[in-house]
C-alpha cells in the first residue's frame, strides 16, 4: 500500500524480513492481520518486547487511529481528521474534527466493519491532520 498524500505521516518500508513496515508519527508497526475489505492491521513493533498495545488499523486512503482523549477510534482520510458523530443501522458517520469550531461540512461515511462508502460537504479550512499535530 503506498500513501498518496505527502503530509500524511504514514511511511510503508520493508522490514528486515521482507515483510513491510508501517512507520506513523516516528513509531514502527508491523502488520499482524490482513482484514476483509482491504483492511490491515498494524501492531506497535515494541508490542512483544515492552508491551505496547498500539495498534494502527488502514484501509486504502482512510486509516484509523485510537483517540488519546475519548478512547474511541479517529479516521483520517485525505490529511484530516474525523470523530464519531453518530452510527445508523450497519453505518458509522464521521464529522470533520473541525465542524463545531468553524462549521466544516466535511463528513464520511464507512460500514462498520470499517469499509469507506463516500464522502460528502468540503473543508472551509486547511489540512487539520500533520506530523505536527498528530495529539490536537
């Protein structure tokens, strides 16, 4: 899988194995499970040795991240972020990270097995999803 999107802090190397690694905000992940719908699953590499429970799950251009503040995931799709706003039958919706602050119409909807089904509204801001603020 190779990341389209250059600020997007998501780098894809191979391993000393062959098999490839995920490099995401200067941690490394190696892929633990390949999932329906073109999902992998990604596992901190110092889960084995210190006990990190990281994990980074991607899918195509969405990829999705454990939020420090809620628990809950965060999905980042084309260098932004997105929150839960609400779940409907067998769909999740997500909101810009920016909708209340300054009115974003930006939304995304998935299944919720994760699955990416379209994106609606635009962004009236730049890019809120870098390397440099990763944890705002």
């Amino acid at each position: 899988m190779i990341w389209l999107y250059p600020t997007v802090p998501a780098q894809f190397i191979p391993g000393r194995t062959g098999a490839g690694l995920l490099i995401l905000n200067g941690f490394t992940f190696y892929m633990k499970n390949h999932q329906a719908y073109g999902k992998k699953q990604w596992y901190c590499s110092s889960r084995d040795v210190h006990g990190c429970r990281a994990d980074v799950i991607t899918c195509k251009d969405i990829y999705y991240l454990p939020s420090h503040r809620t628990g809950s995931m965060v999905l980042i799709y084309k260098e932004n972020k997105y929150w839960i706003n609400n779940r409907y039958q067998n769909t999740i919706n997500w909101t810009c990270r920016d909708r209340k602050r300054i009115g974003c119409t930006s939304c995304v909807q998935t299944t919720i097995e994760g699955r990416y089904i379209k994106h609606k509204g635009f962004h009236n801001h730049d890019d809120n999803y870098t390397k440099y603020n990763f944890d705002k």
